[in-house]
C-alpha cells in the first residue's frame, strides 16, 4: 500500500470524529488547569536496614539501568586534628582509593578499577568522609571486594602521598588569584572560630607523613561510625548478604566527637575589605541563622525565599539586578547546618564604584522586610515553588538514600522522624504574621557583618551620586592578604 493512499485514508477518518468543542481549549495558558500534584516522601523504615555489627544500611532499589551506587559514610571528627598537620583529616580520606591497599599498590587497583568500568573514589564530607563506588551489577560482589581492601587496610604508599602533597601546594599557590575564591576563604576567617576552619599550609601538609594518615584511619574509618547507602539495580537481600561477608572481623572502637555544631567568631559589625586590584567588587554579608530545629525555620526558610533565595523572582534581584542592573548576579541563603545553627547571608558582585549603592539597596530590601513589609501573594509564591520542587528533593534512587543517610548521620532520623512527611504541611501552614516576626527578629541591618573584596581606595571614595560613604555600613576595617603558603598577613599596602 502507497504512503498517499495510507495518507489519503487517515485523513477521511479525520473527518469523520467530532470536532472538540472551542470552549475546551484555553486561550491563554494561564487558564491551563493541571491536576492536583500527590507525592510521597519515602519512609525511612522501608529502607532502613541494620547488619549484625550494628551498621545501618539504607536499601533503594531502582532496576531501570545495570548499574549500582554505594556509599560509605564515615563520621570523623576534623577539628582534632592536631596543630602542625592541619590537612590530615583531607588526606586520609582522599588518599584511602588513591594510595593502594596493603595487599596491592595503587596502580593495581587502578587497573582493576578501570577493567571493571567502574569508579572508586573517596574524600571529605559534612560528617566526616565517604567512600563511594559505581559498578555494573554483575560486578558488584568485585567492587565490593576492592572497596573494603582500601578500607579495611589502605597502603596511604608514599609516591601517591607525595604527588598528593604536590597537588596541594600548587593549590595553595592560587589562593589570592581567583576573587571568588578568596571571597570565599576570607569569609570562613572572618565568621569562624580557629577550631572550626583551620587552612592548611605548605608546613602543615608537608608535616602529613603516612603514619600519621594511618593513625587518623585507623581511629575514624571503622564499622561503629559508618553508614551505607545502596541504590540502583539490587535486591536489597542479596546485597545486605554480600555485606555481612565482607564487615566480618572488623572492629574499632568508638571515638569520642567533640561539639559537631560550628564556631562563630562573632565578629563585630562593620564593614572589613581585603584589597585587590580589580575593577568590580565581590559583596557578602552575614547575620546569625537559625537552627533547621527551631520552630521558626519554616518560617525564616519563606522569608529567605522572598526576599533572596528564589533566584530571579526575588526582592533583592528584582531590586538590585533587574531594577538597577548593579550586579548579574544576587541573592541569599538561609544556611542549614548539618549540626547547630547556621547562619543568614547575601552576597552579590557589582562594579567598583556602583559597591555603596549597590549595598544601600540591599540595605533598604533587609529594612522593608524587618518592618513586616510583606503581602499574601509572595508568601503564598513560596509556598507553592516549595511545595512543587519538593519531588525533585527525591528524584533518584541515589538522591533518597543520601537524604535518609544524612538523617540517620545528623540524629534527626531518632528526634523528627516524620521530617520530610510533615515538611509541606508545616510550610502551609505558616502565617504572614509568623514571617513578619522572624523577620523582625532575624534582619537586623545594623548588626550586618560586610565583607568586600575588592580595590579598596576605589571602593572607600564616596559616592555623592547617592550621598553616600562606607562608613555609613559601619566601622571600616581593612584586612591583609595572607602568604598563600604560610597563611601570615602580608603588609597592608
């Protein structure tokens, strides 16, 4: 049969179906009805599975695709490690899959990786670090096999120890090149105490010699502190067998953590500038955040949203970026802090002689906000951007376990269990009245903590444009550049 007589054919059979009706059609797609969105979050108990060593093991099987994701957190307490050998905690973790096992080299290892087609990589986490691994499912009893080798008995051998150390120092060399970046490190100097962000050195990763990458594993890497995280194409008994074989006779004792919640230097408000010899100027500032606990989190969450958090619908980038065209980029975050309070902070990059006015209008959005500012319509925006983003939290296999991993990790899986169940409805229902006081009581403008990184003679010119100086943010400190190596101020110049 011709293709025009089957055209011919389907198109007489056109004829003969009833026309929709117009009314059923929209006519501008703001009339689009979509059906009511019904989502679950998963239930950590249907997950949730414990060895006879007592490791936890969350389950998420996913058949779709041959493939099988591991992770093995470990909980490890970083701000012990000692004076002289800040970088240890790093190394550790990062040189566990890539120094060798003690029964072969890292070489081997990596050949056996490699014919596998699989990946085995390891480092730093929130709670400490991880070791994950990614195989073919009939590959996993192997890859199971290599992983324990490196974490049960690494080599930490000196050649990939020394390259490591190499890697470092020409890191540390770039330190003060990139203005981000130097924003970013700055900023922990500033907010943190000295036990909570400690930098390396040239002196101090030099001081990292392989037994003392071998002490800090063998007090950290070990069952009592792990959690695993299975996802992909498994059936969970089967994989809870092959880990059970491999967890026997593996022992440690349990370390004492310290607070895990971070240290604040508490530095006093005002504006603190670093110099750098460029013409636009990196803007953060910071106040005191909340603890995702507290019962005023979802409404400080909504109110962050509104006013910097929601990317191109909110104040400060309507006000700053769209309004004034100041800065390409701006917004906010209300920080969640894995143990503790976190902190509230907004940043945002600007033209040098636009930096004043640029943080006057950010100035004036926290004021509006502090002062109850605030209609139905934008909370009830952010309410629905949560409410509808909320699948995405959950969009793999591999993204439930991580999620039901860092509850079980933080203890909040044992103190709110039904966090992730509750979370939409505890968002509803939140009152304009409820933002407004978390906003009084949060946004304080005169408590603001200014970091600028920028040319700082340019930056301190006033701007009579708008009647402005920088002494109006408050005291002005300028801050030294620090030795990139050695982390020593250098001469203010």
């Amino acid at each position: 049969m011709s293709a025009r007589i089957v055209l011919l054919g389907l198109l007489a059979a056109a004829r003969l179906l009833p026309a929709a009706p117009a009314a059923s059609l929209p006519t501008h797609p703001d009339q689009i009805v979509f059906p009511p969105l019904h989502y679950e979050p998963p239930v950590a108990a249907e997950h949730r599975h414990q060895l006879k060593n007592g490791v936890v093991v969350f389950v998420v099987e996913d058949r779709r695709v041959p493939l099988v994701d591991l992770s093995f957190h470990f909980r490890a307490d970083g701000k012990q490690e000692p004076a002289g050998r800040e970088g240890l905690h790093a190394g550790a973790f990062e040189l566990m899959t890539r120094g060798g096992s003690q029964a072969h080299d890292a070489a081997w290892i990596e050949e056996e990786v490699a014919f596998l087609g699989a990946e085995l990589y390891s480092g730093v986490d929130g709670f400490g670090g991880v070791l994950g691994l990614q195989t073919l499912t009939k590959d996993l009893p192997r890859g199971l096999d290599l992983a324990f080798e490196l974490m049960r008995t690494p080599r930490f051998q000196e050649d990939r120890l020394q390259q490591w150390r190499d890697e470092r120092l020409a890191s540390f060399k770039k330190r003060n090149d990139d203005p981000e970046r130097l924003e970013r490190q700055e900023w922990r100097r500033l907010i943190y105490d000295s036990r909570t962000w400690r930098p390396a050195t040239a002196a101090s990763v030099a001081a990292i010699d392989r037994q003392a990458l071998l002490d800090w594993h063998a007090r950290w890497v070990q069952p009592r502190h792990l959690v695993v995280t299975v996802s992909g194409d498994v059936r969970a008994r089967e994989v809870l067998a092959l880990l059970e074989a491999r967890m026997k006779g593996w022992k440690g004792a349990a370390q004492e953590f310290g607070d895990p919640a971070p240290g604040y230097a508490d530095a006093p408000a005002g504006v603190y500038i670093i110099h750098k010899a460029i013409n636009q100027t990196r803007v953060r500032c910071t106040l005191p955040g909340l603890d995702r606990d507290d019962p005023r989190w979802p409404a400080a969450w909504l109110m962050n949203e509104i006013l910097g958090g929601s990317g191109m619908s909110s104040r400060l980038t309507n006000r700053i970026r769209t309004a004034e065209g100041l800065a390409y980029s701006v917004g906010s975050q209300l920080e969640e802090q894995d143990f503790g309070r976190g902190v509230w902070w907004a940043g945002f990059q600007t033209k040098t002689e636009s930096t004043q006015y640029a943080m006057s209008l950010l100035v004036q959005e926290l004021s509006r906000m502090a002062a109850g500012d605030l209609d139905e319509d934008a909370l009830a925006n952010a309410k629905n951007q949560l409410i509808q983003a909320f699948p995405t939290w959950f969009v793999s296999a591999e993204a439930i376990a991580g999620t039901l991993a860092d509850e079980e990790l933080s203890g909040r899986a044992r103190t709110n269990p039904r966090h992730y169940q509750d979370l939409r409805d505890r968002y509803a229902a939140v009152t304009r009245e409820e933002v407004q006081a978390v906003a009084r009581d949060l946004l304080k403008p005169g408590q603001l903590v200014w970091l600028l990184v920028g040319d700082a003679a340019a930056v301190g010119q006033p701007d009579a444009a708008h009647g402005l100086r920088l002494e109006d943010f408050g005291l002005v400190t300028r801050l030294p550049l620090r030795d990139p190596l050695t982390q020593e101020p250098l001469p203010l110049d």
